[in-house]
C-alpha cells in the first residue's frame, strides 16, 4: 500500500487508501491503537465521515474516512506546524508497510 500527500488549507494531508469501505478504516484504527498505541479522544460518526481524534507524538492528528474520499490522515488544527506535518507522514509511512 502507499499513500498520496496532499496540502490540505496549509496542512500536510497523507490519503491512505481513496477507494476503500469503512472495514479498512476500523483496520487502520485498529493498528493505530495496537502497534502505535495511540489512543482515539474524539470521534465524531457521521453518516457519510467519520473523524477520529489522537495525539501522536505530543501532535493531534484526525483519522479521518469519507465514502467518496476513502481514508486520510491530517493534522488537527488547519495552520499546522512542521511538527503536525512531520507526524503525519511518520504515521502514513508506517501504515504503508502494513499489508492490509
């Protein structure tokens, strides 16, 4: 698997997957809070998206899912710091090496 980056309103954005179920969501949540232990602290279900809220390395990223835009992962606040930026690609990176 590999990830596309994207600028998203000044932030780094990793999409994981762009065409995916909500079953690969729950497994890249799942490997989050396995493998890296991080832990959800807000998560907001929608009908279409899901928002999922973590601090990663003293960052706050979102573990985000749509049903037209797939998986992505990005910092919390919009004017991210280098710092928000640099954890999101740690984090998609490890995520590519996983076989999902």
């Amino acid at each position: 698997m590999s990830y596309q980056l994207k600028t998203k309103s000044g932030a780094t954005e990793a999409v994981i997957d762009d065409n995916c179920g909500i079953s690969k969501f729950y497994a890249i949540a799942h490997t989050l809070s396995e493998n890296l232990q991080v832990i959800f602290m807000n998560q907001v279900d929608d009908t279409e998206t899901l928002n999922w809220d973590f601090k990663y390395k003293e960052q706050m990223l979102t573990l985000h899912y749509n049903i037209f835009e797939g998986v992505s992962i990005y910092p919390q606040q919009i004017k991210s710091k280098q710092t928000d930026d640099m954890a999101v690609l740690e984090v998609a990176h490890f995520l590519e090496r996983q076989a999902y």
